[in-house]
C-alpha cells in the first residue's frame, strides 16, 4: 500500500437535495446521495443528462442552486481537504503538440505542494517509484506522454491523481481512445485500488456494458436520479427505457415497472420514471 495509515471512514461524500442551474438552466435537481470510502460508482445516463455537471459541483468548481455537498464533512475545495480529491478528465492529456512531458514528470507534477513548487524532495521521488509500479509504468518512465498508448496515458493520469495522495478519484470519460485490452487492465487496477488503497472512485462513462462488469456500485443519472443500486439489479434495456419516459412504439401493451423505493442487498434502488416537461 502507498500509505499503510490509510482510515477508511464510513461516509467520505454526502450530498443533499442538490440543484444546479447552468446558463439558466436547471440541469439537475433533488439529488440525494452518499457514499462510502472505497466504493467504486459507475455513473451512466444520456448526453446532457447532468453527468459531467455532478462531478464539477462535487469538485466545488460549480455551485449549487439549492442543496449541500460535504467531502469529509468540509465543504468543496476547502483547505481542511486540499489534495484529498483527485480529478481526471476527459481532457486531462490533451497537450499542446510543443509541450514535452515524461510519465514521471507528469507524476512528479502532484506531488508539488504550494511550499515547494519547485522542489522534488526524496520523499516524493520514493513516491513516484511506487505509483509508477502500481500503475504499471515503469519501463516507460521517461517516454514522452505523446508516444504513450491510449490507455498508458489514461494510467498517467491517474498515477498523477494518486501522487497527490488524493483519497478520493474522480474521472469524467477515462476510458475514451483506450483498446480493450488497455481498457480491461485500466479497470482492473481502479478496482484494485478500490479494494488494496481504500481508494473511493466516482467514474463517469457512456459505456454501459463496461461499468456494469466492472463497479461495484451504479448511478442512473438523467436530470436526477433515476436508478442507484448494485450493477445485478440494473434495469434491462426495456426498464431502462421506460426509465427515461420513452414509450414503445411496436408494442400496444406498455411495460409496467415498479416506481416505489425498494431495497437491493447493497444499496436503495430508486427507480423513477421520467416525468413530462422535465429540464433535459
């Protein structure tokens, strides 16, 4: 383990009635979520049904109309939680063509603290080592990002997050330009992370086959949310279409579907059908 001292609380994110409202536009609303150290939630939903919009709030970099959101029981991007959450991007390794960066560099940039911007200190190097070897990029250390493959260059971005000692991980899209093998072994070491690091890991992706193989936890997110449960009890496609209020046009008999709250053996199903004129 990177850090043997690791304390794996209980609940690490709460958020509570939540709204955001973007260019005027209430893009979700009423959302009720908690999550607990070393869970890995996969987050699905349609385009424009708020996805990337929850993650920005969580991160503090977006404001709540109405609602709260505690990491560790602090606000967003408050000191008391400063470098406790690491965030990659879809766009995290879309760098200008003249700018050259190694993996390690690229590692070595979050270990930097405000006190020591440009200071590498032996510490920080021992930690580099370990995170190149967790993420399995060792023998490629000092290659350049840009002739790395899609997925070594998605593992640099999360040995960054990593470097930071971030305890929580935030990814919008990883696996976006990975092959499938790179993308087996990706999520292979976020769910080792999940399981040997403590790590909690919040993953945003538009492909449904993948997340519901690999999290242990899923989020169906259109405007609110419409399903959080275990990847077992996860709607099929016609349950996940009613869903999102999409009617059968072959089908003369609509599909009934049960709109109350019940329980699976991990975590409250919510299952509510998209109502008319919501904000898409």
């Amino acid at each position: 383990m990177l850090n043997n001292e690791i304390a794996c609380q209980s609940e690490v994110i709460e958020v509570s009635n939540l709204s955001v409202m973007r260019s005027g536009t209430k893009v979700i609303h009423d959302i009720n979520l908690s999550i607990s150290c070393g869970e890995f939630i996969g987050i699905v939903g349609p385009n424009g049904g708020g996805k990337s919009t929850l993650l920005l709030t969580i991160l503090g970099i977006l404001k709540p109309k109405t609602g709260t959101i505690t990491i560790y029981d602090h606000e967003p991007m408050s000191k008391a939680i400063l470098g406790k959450v690491g965030w990659v991007p879809q766009t995290a390794l879309n760098l200008p063509s003249n700018i050259q960066i190694t993996v390690k560099e690229l590692i070595q940039l979050g270990t930097l603290k405000r006190e020591s911007f440009f200071q590498i200190r032996k510490k920080n190097r021992m930690q580099v080592k370990k995170i190149l070897q967790l993420v399995g990029l060792e023998d490629v250390a000092n290659t350049p990002l840009s002739r790395l493959s899609g997925g070594q260059r998605q593992r640099a971005a999360i040995g960054k997050a990593l470097a930071s000692e971030a305890e929580i991980i935030i990814m919008d899209e990883p696996m976006v330009g990975v092959d499938r093998d790179s993308r087996n072994s990706l999520l292979k070491l976020l769910d080792n992370l999940c399981h040997d690091e403590n790590k909690t890991i919040l993953m945003v992706s538009h492909d449904l086959p993948t997340i519901k193989q690999t999290v242990h936890r899923m989020i169906y997110l259109e405007d609110t949310i419409r399903y959080d449960g275990s990847t077992t009890d996860f709607p099929d496609l016609s349950l996940l279409a009613q869903l999102r209020g999409i009617q059968a046009t072959h089908d003369d008999e609509p599909i009934q579907i049960n709109t109350d709250v019940t329980k699976s053996n991990l975590n409250p199903i919510i299952i509510v059908p998209a109502k008319q004129g919501d904000q898409k």
